[in-house]
C-alpha cells in the first residue's frame, strides 16, 4: 500500500511510502522515499531505511567518466566529496 501524507507546517516536502516522512515534524524541502525522515531537517533526500535496505542499485553510472571529487559515503550511509586517502584507494582495487 502506497500512501501520501502532507507535513505541517513544512513546505515543498515530498513523502513516498508507508510511513515516509512521519518523524518529519518541521523542515523545508526534504524528499523522504521510503524513509519515516528525521525532525527537524531541511534540504534533505532519504531514501530507504536503516537496517531495512541493505543494497542500493543506480542505473546509468557504472562506467560512464566524469570529471571532479571522489564521493565518499560515512558510516550513517551519507554522500559527500572529500579526498580519497592512498590506503583507502589501494584498499579499493584489491
């Protein structure tokens, strides 16, 4: 079952499945996909959940070159440009 919900007082959020933006109390622009969201957050995209999900699939970017930072993912699963470390680099071609 697929249900929308709106999020007051928030603005321009969107929310996409069971549940999604429930935590959701306050905050503009979030996109919540699956995700029941955090409150208080704002600019924000989540999609799935923590412990729920465990692979993500993206097509259209194996394999195809582009020039820029690397991007990195934290241990909360979060994206973010930074520099690689030499052992983190060897690490991934092994």
């Amino acid at each position: 079952m697929m249900r929308f919900i709106a999020i007051q007082p928030a603005a321009l959020n969107i929310a996409l499945g069971d549940s999604a933006g429930f935590n959701l109390t306050t905050g503009d622009n979030n996109i919540e996909i699956g995700s029941k969201g955090v409150a208080d957050e704002s600019n924000t995209i989540r999609i799935g959940t923590e412990g729920t999900q465990t692979a993500m699939y993206i097509a259209g970017i194996s394999g195809v070159t582009v020039s820029g930072e690397p991007v990195v993912v934290d241990s909360f699963g979060r994206l973010g440009t930074g520099a690689i470390t030499p052992q983190a680099q060897s690490s991934c071609y092994q």
